[in-house]
C-alpha cells in the first residue's frame, strides 16, 4: 500500500487526510517500511508519523532514502532518534541498500497459510458492502446490538480506524466500519468518490463480504461489478438481500433472483443468497451462518489423491476433445491454495482445452466437493 506523499495532500484538512490514510494503511500492513529523506533529516512531520507507528504496534523497517554519496550520513544518524530502531541507508533511485531491505523483510513473510484462519487470535475478517441506501448501517447495528453476550451496545466492541472487533458465537470477527468510513469521508467532503475507493479496499480487507442489495432494485449493473470484483479478488461473497418487508410476492421475487444470479454471475454457481429485513431484524439470523458456511468452503482442502481419483472419473464420464486427431492428455491435478480454492491442472497442449471443458471440470468440483459459490 503506497500512501499519498506530502505533495497530493491538500489545503485544508491535509493533516486529518493523511493520518486517515496513514492509519488505515498501517491496519491493513503486516509490515510497514517508513521512509525519511536522509538529505533533509528528521522532520517534526517525520516525528509525527514515528509516533503514530509505535502507537499501532505493527513491525516498522525503518528507511533512510537518498544515501547515496555522503550527503545523507547525518541523517541517517539522526533517524535514530526516532525510536524505531535501526535505520536502512537507502538510494531509491540508485537501487542501493535493497539488498539490506530484502533481508529485514523476510523475517516478516508469512509461508504458513493455514495460520490465518480463524481461531482465537486471528478473527475472521468480513466486509458488509452495497450501494448507498441499501441498509448496511442498520444491519450493523442490528447484528451487533442483538448479540447476546453482549452485556451493553457497547461492551466488547471496540473501534479502531476501520474496524470493529465483534464475536459471533465463539468466532472473534473484524468487521469492516462502513459507517466510520462514511463518517470520515463525509469530513473530507468527497463522498462520492471516496465511496467507491472505499469499497474496494473492504474487499481487499475481507475475507468474507456481504454484497448488500437492496430488494427493490436488486442486481442493477453496479451491483454485478461489485460481485464480480469480490470473484476476482477471490473473496467468498454472500448476498443479503435487504428490505424484504418490502416485497409482496416474496416466493416469486426469490425464485426470480435465483434465477438472475444463476444467469448473470455463472462464475459464482452456488452463491448463497439471504434474504432479510435488517430494520425488522427478520432473516437476519441466517445471516452469519451463511457466512460461516461459505468461510469454512473458502478455507476447504481437498487432498492430492481425491483429486487425481475424482479427475479420472470426470474424463471416463466426458472425455476431453481431440482438435485436429490428438486427444488432449489431462495428466494430473493438485489444490494449489486454499482461501478460495484453487486448483492446477496439467495436461497436454493447455491452449487447445477449450472453456467449455475448464467450466465442466470447475462445476464438477463444485458439486462433487460441495463448494459452492
Ligand atoms: P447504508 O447507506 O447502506 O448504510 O443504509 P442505511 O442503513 O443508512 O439505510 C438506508 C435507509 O433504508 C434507512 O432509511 C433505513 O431505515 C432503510 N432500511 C434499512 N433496512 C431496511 C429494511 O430492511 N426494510 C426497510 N423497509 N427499510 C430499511
């Protein structure tokens, strides 16, 4: 995450904006690299930002640009009075020290995947996103306030710059605060398009959203993209759909958005859709069980041999095709990451195995696996 240097801030609120910015990007790291200009020294502005980052808590490499030659000696010196420990000499534009800030990050990789699923220390992250309007602030507070547990509204919850920290059950969540996020755009007076910026970062955030569609004018083309964008980041999505109290036909309208969800997002066979009244509270408690259900398909592993036993009936039951005369060899398959599944398959002449196939073989384990969505 890149944040906005000194010179894209602006007039004004330019403090507030970049410590919003700063705040969330620090949130959102597993590891943050702070930059100083070595040439110009410590700043009172680099003091700031030094503070703001022991506050946090988040691993901090520390990185003294501009280092080449010898103009930047005192600099570098000096940033360690920032309390951040030992600072990099880097150039930047020369490519120097890079191989030092390779070697202070890798301490910081993550090579174990199954670490980050749920548990007691690491909450799942979910993201409640739609259209202005669509409800998502009153589902919020009706989740949360309803949560038994909870001894007050406010007992157990806790906000930080972008999210809140919930319990459902006995699953710790982080739930991405749309309102707080609203809030602070409406500060910065660029709603509009901060709303959409906003939802994409949800995403990046998430590891499970909640598209958010408002029953009356459900799946307009916005709403598609969204969808589509959530598939492509490859986050598991549920949809609720919200303002049911509102429908009349409730059986045909829902039969009807099967239908269109089935239609229009075919790469998300099987996604699971809610429907609900989130000022009433109605449906509102199959909400989080779809979530949980769809997060634990996200995290599912299949083993090699299932897979490679399962391959072998899929091509006795439907062969692939022999473009000009040579049948295309399906040799092996193997679940290359989870969260979401994914699955490599090798084969012969890869280029010739038309989509059609690939769509057979990835709705095959979609149902044989139950993965849906
Ligand atoms: P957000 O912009 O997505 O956070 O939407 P809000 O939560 O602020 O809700 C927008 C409007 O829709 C408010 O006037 C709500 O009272 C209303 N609303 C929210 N949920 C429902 C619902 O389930 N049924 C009905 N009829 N109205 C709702």
């Amino acid at each position: 995450i890149d944040t906005a240097g000194l010179e894209e801030a602006d007039g004004e609120s330019l403090e507030g904006r970049m410590r919003q910015q700063t705040e969330t990007a620090i949130e959102l790291a597993d590891v943050c690299l702070f930059m100083i200009d070595a040439r110009a020294g410590v700043t009172p502005m680099d003091e700031y930002f030094a503070g703001l980052l022991r506050k946090h808590g988040k691993p901090v490499i520390l990185l003294a640009n501009k280092c080449e030659g010898s103009a930047g000696q005192s600099g570098l010196l000096e940033a360690y009075s920032l309390g951040l420990g030992e600072p990099i000499a880097l150039s930047s534009e020369h490519g120097e020290g890079l191989g030092d800030l390779h070697d202070a990050l890798v301490p910081h990789l993550d090579d174990d995947e199954d670490d980050t699923i749920a548990g007691p220390d690491k909450p799942m992250r979910l993201a409640i996103i739609g259209r202005p309007n669509a409800g998502k602030s009153t589902l919020i507070n009706k989740m949360i306030g309803e949560d038994r547990l909870l001894t007050g509204p406010e007992a157990g919850i806790t906000r930080d710059a972008i999210s809140i920290d919930w319990q459902w059950r006995d699953t710790p969540i982080k739930l991405w605060d749309t309102a707080g996020m609203r809030r602070r755009s409406r500060i910065n007076d660029k709603l509009e398009k901060l709303s959409v910026a906003d939802g994409l970062r949800a995403v990046q955030f998430a590891e499970v959203v909640v598209l958010m569609l408002d029953a009356t004018m459900a799946l307009e083309k916005q709403d598609l993209t969204i969808a589509d964008l959530v598939a492509r980041e490859g986050r598991a999505l549920v949809l609720a759909v919200n303002k049911w109290d509102l429908v009349e036909d409730k059986q045909a309208e829902r039969r009807k958005l099967e239908e269109e969800v089935a239609r229009l997002l075919p790469q998300l066979a099987g996604l699971p859709i809610v429907t609900l009244s989130a000022l009433s509270g109605s449906g509102v408690g199959k909400l989080m069980p779809a979530v949980m259900k769809i997060y634990d398909v996200w995290n599912r592993r299949v083993s090699t041999a299932k897979l490679n036993q399962w391959l072998e009936f899929q091509i006795a039951r439907h062969p692939p095709p022999a473009p000009s005369g040579r049948r295309i060899k399906l040799r092996y398959m193997t679940q290359a990451r989870a969260r979401p599944p994914t699955f490599a398959l090798f084969c012969s002449s890869t280029r010739d195995l038309p989509e059609s196939y690939k769509r057979y073989l990835i709705n095959g384990l979609r149902d044989d696996f139950d993965m849906p969505g």
